[in-house]
C-alpha cells in the first residue's frame, strides 16, 4: 500500500538555520497521525512541505505517492487546515459553503450542510461572528466536505477552551469513524493526541525523534526506578532515552524489546505524555553546554 506520507532526509533551511533537518518517516495509509513537539521543532514546517506551500532545501517527499501540490488533482486529495483556522470574516457559512463547492470537485454539500446544522451554526452568519469554537468547526467541515485522502490539520485546537476541543475532536473520530480517509493532527497538547492517535511522530529540535505506531511504542518503552547506577551499566539492549539521578537513585527512561529482568529496579509503564516529554528531556540534556553540566 502507497504510504499517505514518505520523507527521506527531507529538510528546510532559512538562512542559516534549519526549521526541519534529517527527516524520514514512513507513514502507512490508515491512521490517525499525532505530530507533537515543542514551540519552534518545525511541526508547522513539515505540515508545509507536505502540503506543497513550501518546497524543501533537502532531501525529498511525498504525499500519497506524487510530489505536494504538483497537480490539481493531488491536491484535491490532501485537506488542510492551518494553524489560525483562516476564514473570510465577511463572508457568511453559506458562502463559504459554495466557495468550498467552486474549488472542489469532489465537494460532499450534503454532508457539509448536515453537519453544520448537527453543530447549531447558522448558515447566514459571517464566519467573523462565529465563536473560536464555531470557527474550527466550520474550518473542519470544509476540510471534511473536500472528501480528501488525507487530511492536514496544524495546531486546529490550540486556541479553544477545553470543551470547544473535546467538541472539535469528537468531531473529527466520527469522522474518520464514518469514512476511510487518514489524519495528520499537529499539537503540543499531548492529552488531546493519547485521546485520538495511534500513530505518533515526536518532532524535537528540528529533528525526528520517534514515528511508529502509539501501541508500539508505548508497548517498547519502560520506567526503571533503583539504585544509583550509571547508564555504562545497563544491558547494551536498553537504550537511554533520558534519564535522572540523586545521590542514591536513578531513574531512566529506556527503550527496548527486550525483557527486564533484574530484580533491583522497579518497572513501571508510561503514558504518552511521559514518553514524549522525556524525549524531549534528551534533546535539552543533549544540546546542555559542557560547563553547565559540570556545575550540577
């Protein structure tokens, strides 16, 4: 089966700076995609390259089999939605509706209007009066009527109060409950992806740190609590992913596909945001100048 997306040391560069550097992934058709990371990991930047609104300073990708945004009809197939859910203030919901229609040619008006009216928006408001709440959920139901493959949405929930996204991502598991199409969701709030995503993609630093499927990962990584002993002492087949000390104790996060079996450590299983967070623990302890590592 083609790959919804495929990267192979795709990167971006402004200047001299890299927004995304090193990037393959692999993403099978089919799933709900999570990309989390902090503020400035270059989560906005892939969505771009994905979507053909920028073209790479290196490496190469793909989306659905063809190059972003080469044709019309590629792009028929791929929906997004960006970062500050942009709507024409002026315009009311029906019009964007038949804005929607004009540019689409497999525009769904039937399941656009249904879902609309389900959600309580009235079709002659302008979308500058709308709640922010109402405003995603109009944004979502044009990115759903455009009945894409994929679907794109950067940062959709990060200005909603807690019950506007609940809202808005009930919506989108319905949908992709009712309809076979694949999501790419991009957010640094880790407790709305472990709700809705199997597949997750951990962006640190302008790197890719993780991309597989949320069981596996999950099934693969482990919290050891003991004695004091240096990470050189673990077996080769544990890997640090990060990790802290007192005098006494030590605690590391590891990943492996081995069994643990010595009895000094405490095992404890984590939850995807612990797992997330700690490797972007890894990034920070990694990128530490020398001579702040020496003061602690």
């Amino acid at each position: 089966m083609t790959p919804v997306l495929k990267a192979q040391a795709l990167g971006k560069k402004y200047g001299r700076r890299w927004a995304l550097r090193d990037c393959t992934i692999d993403i099978p058709a089919g799933h709900v995609v999570g990309l989390v990371g902090p503020n400035g990991a270059g989560k906005t930047t892939l969505l771009k390259l994905a979507t053909g609104q920028l073209e790479p300073s290196a490496g190469d990708i793909t989306v659905l089999g063809a190059r972003p945004g080469r044709t019309s009809a590629q792009l028929a197939r791929v929906g997004f939605v960006a970062q500050d859910t942009p709507l024409y203030a002026g315009l009311s919901v029906t019009d964007h509706l038949r804005l929607g229609a004009r540019l689409n040619p497999r525009w769904d008006d039937g399941m656009a209007r249904e879902r609309l009216a389900r959600l309580g928006l009235v079709l002659g408001q302008r979308a500058g009066r709308l709640s922010g709440g109402q405003r995603a959920q109009l944004a979502l139901t044009l990115g759903l009527a455009k009945r894409p493959e994929l679907l794109i949405l950067d940062e959709p929930v990060a200005s909603l109060d807690p019950l506007a996204r609940r809202e808005f991502l009930q919506g989108l598991m319905e949908a992709t409950a009712e309809r076979a199409f694949s999501v790419v969701l991009s957010s640094h709030l880790v407790s709305d992806l472990e709700r809705v995503c199997d597949f997750l993609i951990v962006l640190v630093d302008s790197r890719v740190q993780i991309a597989m499927e949320t069981d596996k990962l999950l099934a693969g990584h482990h919290r050891l609590t003991g004695p004091r002993r240096d990470p050189d002492r673990l077996p080769a087949d544990q890997h640090v992913v990060s990790q802290r000390h007192t005098d006494r104790q030590s605690t590391y996060v590891i990943r492996t596909d081995g069994l643990i079996l010595d009895p000094a450590w405490t095992v404890t299983q984590l939850s995807l945001e612990d797992l997330v967070l700690a490797y972007m623990e890894k990034r920070i302890a990694e990128n530490r100048p020398v001579a702040l590592e020496a003061q602690r």
